[in-house]
C-alpha cells in the first residue's frame, strides 16, 4: 500500500468564547507555536461559518506519512502546548484525520 499524506484537523470552541481578544491571541500564539514542529506542513486556522456546526475554530495542518505525524505527538513542543494550552483554554473539540481514499 502506498504510504498518504495524512490531513489532520481539529474543530473547537474555547473557554473564552468566539471573536474575543483573548480568542485571537489563542490562535495566533497557536499557530506560532505548532507550524514550527517538524512535520508540520500547511498549518491553517480557521473559522467557522455555517450555523449547522457547534465548532467556533479549526486547525488543519498535513503530514508526509504516518512517522511524521508520531513525531509531532510526541515532539515536547506539542507535549507542551497540549497540557499547557489545549487542555485549559479549550472547552471541546473534535479531531480528523484524513488520508486520500480516491
């Protein structure tokens, strides 16, 4: 089997609510902080639009294989920000990961 990017994405709401200061200053220091792992490729924030999804942001960034995306788990830096930041300023979330079917 050939090996596939892998897209991971995130969606999630924070504790300090939609279009706050606080907010912003979340995904910008985020988007500082994990684009920088090695492996990371297209790092993209967003937000979200459509009144049929419960989800305020979204992280989506690409991995060459599944090695890259182990390595980014387990880099400190990631370590780091999941128990510093993710888990204390993130009020739910959901995760994808998607690799190309067809």
């Amino acid at each position: 089997m050939m090996s596939s990017n892998i897209k991971h994405m995130v969606t999630f709401n924070l504790h300090v609510g939609k279009d706050t200061p606080e907010a912003e200053a979340f995904l910008t220091e985020s988007a500082t902080e994990l684009s920088v792992i090695p492996g990371v490729q297209q790092f993209k924030v967003f937000r979200q639009v459509s009144a049929k999804n419960e989800y305020d942001y979204g992280f989506s960034m690409v991995f060459a294989n599944q090695a890259a995306y182990d390595a980014y788990n387990d880099h400190p830096v990631h370590q780091n920000y999941v128990a510093t930041r993710w888990l204390t300023e993130v009020s739910h979330f959901q995760e994808i990961d998607f690799i190309l079917h067809i």
